[in-house]
C-alpha cells in the first residue's frame, strides 16, 4: 500500500518536474543552467520511481 501511493507521488512530482522543465528549456534554452537542474532533479525521480517498482 505504501509503495503504491509512493508511486503514485513520484509520478505526479515527476510529470509537474518534466512540465516546468520544458517550459524553462523553450524560454531559456536546453543549455541554461536553471534548466540542467530541472533536469537532474528529474533524474533523481526518475531513479526513484523505477526503484519503487
């Protein structure tokens, strides 16, 4: 049960992180360092999330 809803956090966290990253990358560029960070937090629940499974 614990893990299901662990899931379910990472993922909703995952997809809100994936949205403001693409919204940073079309404003800034894929290269500026706001957006590298969006990106690695993205990794780090990624990894999570697959880690749950």
């Amino acid at each position: 049960m614990v893990n299901l809803l662990l899931k379910q956090f990472l993922k909703a966290e995952i997809e809100i992180k994936r949205r403001i990253m693409y919204k940073k990358a079309k404003d800034l560029g894929f290269t500026h360092p706001i957006v590298v960070d969006y990106s690695q937090e993205l990794d780090i629940l990624l990894n999570k999330y697959l880690k749950t499974s």
